[in-house]
C-alpha cells in the first residue's frame, strides 16, 4: 500500500494534530519553566502493515511539586500515566493505560503498560516458509509489560528485570489464496487458539541521554535476555536476546547527528513451532511491520537533523536491515534499503516535547509516519 502525502494532509495535520494540541499547552502554561499537567495527541495513524487509521493518546504528566526545574534544557517528570486507543481501515483495532516513573531522583526507573488489541497483519514468511502471497492472519488478545532498572551508585548504567505476557487467538483474517502453498497440516497446526506466551529476563542498559523524551546527545546501549518456558505460564518454551545501541551526538548548537544499531534474534527451545508473530522483523521507517522476519534481525539507522528555528527542526534519514534464519548467514541476506525526511515541532519546552512527521520511502513504498517524542 503506497500513502502519498499532498497539501489536503499537511492542512489537516496543522488542523487536527498541531492547533489543537497547542492550544491545550497554551491553555495551561504561560512560561517555559511551568509543567503541563496534560496533552491529548490526536493522530493519524500510517503504518502500511495495518493501513490508514484514526488514534487518541493522553499523557497526564505527575510532577514534583518540591523538585526544582532545570535551568538549562529539558526537565524530566517524576512520572508520566498514558493512555490510547486506535482503529485502522484493515480492522485493527486496541486500547492501552500505560505508566512510566522516574523515582529518587531517576535512581528507579518503571515502565508499565497493559492492553488489548486485536490485530490483523500479512506475514510473507511462515514457519521458515518464505511466501510469495501474503497470509493475512488477525492476532487478538490482551498483554502486559512491565520492567524495573535500578541504577548502579551514580553511575549511568542500569540493571533490572523485565516481564511479559501475551495472551493470542490466532485465526485467519482473510481467506488463502489458491496460490498460497503452505501444506494444510502446519497451517493447521500454527492457527490455534489460547497461546500464552510468559517471559521473564533480564536487563542492564547504560544511558547517558540529556532527555530520554527528547535526546540530542549521549548515549543508550541495552542489552535483554528472556526466558518464556512452562514454569512460568507459557505454552511456547523459547529464549530472546536482544541488543541496541543508540548514540547521540550534536554536533553544533543547531546541528544533530543520530544512530541506531540492533539485533534480534529467537531460539526455539522446545519441540513446538513458535508461532508466526514470534520471530522478529525488520524495524525501520519505510518499511511493513512483519514484511522481513526471520529468528535472526539486523537493522541500522542514521539521522541527521538541523535547527531552523528554537522550534521548528528538519531532519535526513537512512536504514539497512538484514532478516535470516541463521546467525551466520544474515551476511548473505537481502539488505533493505530505506530513506527518508521529517520535521519536528517543539510542543513543550519544559520536557522537551516534540511532535512531527516522517516520509519515508521503503521497497515497497513510500509511507507518512506521524511522531511524538523520541523517534526511537
């Protein structure tokens, strides 16, 4: 599906999205240095993997009221609640509450966020499977996720644990196609329903960032190990590792360079197929979510972005992502090639909140990403 963006969407962008929101800022603060207490995002949702569709994000913003704001840059609420919903044409449809806390001065910090959604997505690889025809298969039930990172003295590193659980109906959203040749038995076999999926890990992250809602120079480098087995509830006994590293550079007061590296990668550890919206797949601008899977996934981004205004800021993006089913042949895999361009508009100075759009053109199309916050 190709979106194409034209004057008609930049003047509702401005109508819906911009306008509105600051509006409800200058309604609830007249300086700089006063918190906001809340902030609707109205937003038009793009991903090509889902299709066009309409979403609603609240962020209540729970502050300090003894804490002392910055006097330079952004200030970091004690706590942040969130809560969404979205519905696309392609039927996909969910709603969230999420929670993230910055507790003893950022010594502890929790991210939480519970959910249902019911998701219909093409897969273009099955069971190892690569497929010239896209199934299309709808994922629905609820999940949770929560971890906890306590940092080590006064140091930038941090280490915690992390949970999930997600609970799937997996079934077909559109009927197969005659041409679609996966053999009835492992079909059968992958359409199921009730899976539980139960994770527990580990973390350990270094995070040097300014403003983890808005970087512009230092670093963030995480690496977690999960372990969904029996014990802990799950039907699918498998491992995940997964490693990323984004650096943050400005190089002068108007110019910022950014880049993201990481790697994923799944090992089956029982005698059951993992199901198809396990393995994962290429991340990037431009490109379908689960359009390249595989048990093994390397993707690397760069940006670039310059200051035309104290709010208004332009950017240049490029990735390369490589999907297989080996570690040791995501060398031979076919690289996927992404560029792109967007813009950032500064909302809100006392967090250093920003909201913008993406263009960015993929292998299969271009696609209009609307952004709030941090890009990654």
């Amino acid at each position: 599906m190709c979106i194409s963006f034209h004057s008609s969407a930049n003047n509702a962008y401005e109508d819906h999205v911009l306008t509105p929101t600051q509006k409800q800022l200058d309604k609830q603060t007249s300086k700089a240095d006063k918190p906001i207490s809340f902030l609707p995002i109205p937003t038009f949702i793009t991903e090509p993997a889902v299709g066009p569709g309409l979403g609603v994000v609240g962020l209540f913003f729970h502050d300090n009221k003894n804490k002392k704001p910055k006097k330079t840059g952004a200030t970091l609420p004690q706590s942040i609640s969130i809560v969404g919903a979205l519905a696309t044409k392609n039927g996909t449809k969910g709603g969230a509450l999420g929670h993230v806390t910055f507790w003893d001065e950022d010594r502890v910090r929790y991210q939480g966020i519970i959910g249902y959604a019911s998701i219909n997505l093409d897969f273009y690889t099955f069971s190892g499977i690569d497929l010239l025809t896209p199934l299309s298969l709808n994922i629905e039930g609820p999940a949770l996720l929560q971890n906890v990172k306590v940092r080590y003295k006064d140091s930038n590193f941090f280490f915690g644990a992390k949970q999930l659980y997600r609970h799937v109906d997996l079934s077909l959203a559109e009927p197969i196609f005659e041409n679609l040749t996966i053999p009835d038995e492992l079909l059968n076999e992958q359409l199921i329903t009730d899976i539980n999926t139960s994770g527990l890990g580990a973390l350990m992250e270094y995070d040097s960032r300014d403003n983890p809602l808005n970087p512009e120079q230092g670093l963030n480098y995480k690496a977690e190990y999960m372990v969904y087995d029996q014990a802990i509830g799950s039907d699918i006994d498998y491992t995940s590792f997964k490693l990323s590293a984004l650096n943050y550079w400005a190089l002068s007061a108007q110019t910022n360079l950014a880049l993201r590296i990481e790697f994923d990668t799944v090992n089956n550890k029982g005698d059951r197929k993992l199901p198809v919206y396990i393995p994962p797949s290429i991340s990037l601008r431009g490109v379908s979510a689960s359009r390249y899977q595989g048990l093994n996934v390397l993707v690397t981004e760069l940006e670039g972005s310059y200051k035309i205004t104290e709010k208004i800021k332009l950017s240049a993006f490029t990735g390369m992502g490589w999907a297989a089913e080996h570690f040791s042949t995501l060398t031979d895999a076919k690289t996927i090639n992404t560029v792109g361009m967007g813009f950032r508009y500064l909302i809100d100075e006392h967090y250093g909140i920003n909201i913008g759009l993406d263009i960015a053109h993929g292998p299969e199309q271009d696609v209009v990403y609307i952004q709030a916050g941090s890009t990654w």
